[in-house]
C-alpha cells in the first residue's frame, strides 16, 4: 500500500484504488462458492460491480459500491454468503466508501481554488 507521504504518480498509487481492487478480487473469491445456478444471475451482478468500483470515475464507483453491498446482502439472505464473509466485505466497502467521499471532497476543493 502507499503511505500518504510517498508521490502519487498515478491512478494505481492511490489508495482507493488499491482497496477498490482489493474488493473485487475478493468478491470473485466469494462468489466462486455459489451455486452453478447463478452463475449468470447473482455471480455475475456482484462481479460486474466490484469490478466497476476501480474501473469508473468516482461517482459511478461511489454508486457500483452501493449495488454491492445490496448483492452481497441479498446473497447473504438467501444462503449463498456467510455471515462471516459479508460482515468482512461490508467493513471493506464502508472504509471504501468513506475514502472516496473524502477523494471526492479533496478534488472539488482542489477544482475551487
């Protein structure tokens, strides 16, 4: 991970792309227990999701997180998730979540001055 004191070259240094990332590899390692079945269903929205946390701007990801935590918590309900799973991937997308308000936040301020 970078520290806030090392330079930001580009998009990849930042930490919220790091942790974006780090997300969607875990929901693919989560979803890969779920039934055959949902494969095209389920599977598939939460991938897609995940995936678009990292590769969108901001505010489409801010919105991508959002459509997976639903997912997951729709996962979690009717059996294809563990507690245990979507508690850890829910912390991860709340810290998230929190990064990329104040990334927002910091870029408008930036855009003001």
């Amino acid at each position: 991970m970078v520290t806030q004191t090392n330079e930001i070259r580009d998009y990849r240094d930042l930490i919220v792309w790091q942790e974006a990332m780090e997300i969607a590899e875990m929901v693919y390692s989560l979803t890969r227990a779920f039934p055959r079945e949902e494969a095209y269903g389920l599977v598939s929205q939460m991938r897609r999701s995940a995936v678009s946390i990292p590769s969108q701007f901001l505010r489409i990801a801010q919105g991508s997180l959002k459509e997976l935590e639903t997912q997951a918590q729709l996962a979690a309900r009717i059996g294809m998730l563990d507690v245990e799973g979507l508690s850890d991937l829910l912390d991860r997308s709340e810290r998230l979540g929190r990064r990329l308000v104040q990334f927002v936040r910091s870029l408008e301020r930036g855009a003001s001055q």
